[in-house]
C-alpha cells in the first residue's frame, strides 16, 4: 500500500510533515525535552531520511542516524494525520530497520517522551521489540523521556 523511498528532503510535502512533527514536539514536551531535529539538523551526512507515500501524497516520514559505534538512532517518526493508523509509520519503521540491519549495526536506539501523545508510536516500538532502557549518545534520563533499544544482532553463545 505505501512505497517507502529516501527523502532529499526538497518536497513541500516532506517539509510541511517535519513542520507538523516539530510543532507537535514542541507541543507535547517540556521545552528541555524537545528533541527533534529540524530540516537542517537532518540534512547531515549520518542521517537518511525515508517517507512513506501512498496516492501521490506524504503518508510517514523517518530516519535513520548513525552514531558512529555500530548503532544508530530513529529520528523524526512521523505520520500525516490522514493516515494515521493505516501502516504509514510501520512500513518507516520496517524500512529503518531493515536498513540499520543491512548496515550491520548491532542495536537500534530512539528517544520519545511520555503521555498520551507517546503511546500510539510507543505501541509500534514495542511492537517491532523495542524494549525500555538506558539513555544512550548524549540524551540525560528525566523523568520524562524515554529510552527504547531494539538488538539486531543476536549473541552467538558460546561453544
């Protein structure tokens, strides 16, 4: 239903979605938690940027941000409220860790906040086996935030 494809990040539609992601973090967050990127912040060469379209239009936006040490971070979840609850941010999420998996990175990390503006992308994360854990690169715990982790590469036991 949705092609998944990298975004340039050049579209009116791409950039009004990351709008609408930006306000709703801002939005939905103590200022000292906001912690999307903007249009700038993502185009940097350790970012891939991903959107999800469906009948010409922007349905989902996500990325990927490598962090240097065989992991990386999702960034900029997002999808358009006229397809909320259809698969948009599922087929992101699928196209990120695939990718992240493709890339031979060991875990897979993102940081979102708490509340009920959380829980629909915290029930996807959850999902896909994401799992509540420590902060990770330069994130600070509070008591606001949330850290969840997804290992991709599971552990040979040993002989």
């Amino acid at each position: 239903m949705f092609e998944v494809r990298e975004d340039d990040l050049s579209g009116e539609q791409t950039l009004g979605l990351l709008a609408l992601h930006l306000a709703g973090m801002q939005g939905n967050s103590p200022a000292e938690n906001v912690f999307a990127l903007d249009v700038s912040g993502l185009k940097v060469p350790e970012i891939t940027v991903w959107t999800a379209w469906a009948d010409g239009r922007v349905a989902a936006v996500g990325a990927l941000k490598m962090l240097g040490d065989g992991t990386a971070e999702v960034k900029s979840m997002r999808t358009h409220p006229v397809f909320l609850r259809k698969g948009a941010a599922s087929a992101i999420l699928d196209t990120i860790i695939a990718e992240a998996s493709a890339r031979g990175l060991t875990r897979l990390s993102l940081e979102t906040g708490s509340g009920e503006a959380f829980e629909p992308a915290l029930a996807l994360y959850r999902r896909r086996g994401f799992a509540n854990g420590e902060a990770f690169a330069d994130y600070e715990a509070s008591a606001f935030n949330q850290f969840l982790h997804l290992d991709l590469v599971e552990e040979v036991p040993p002989a």
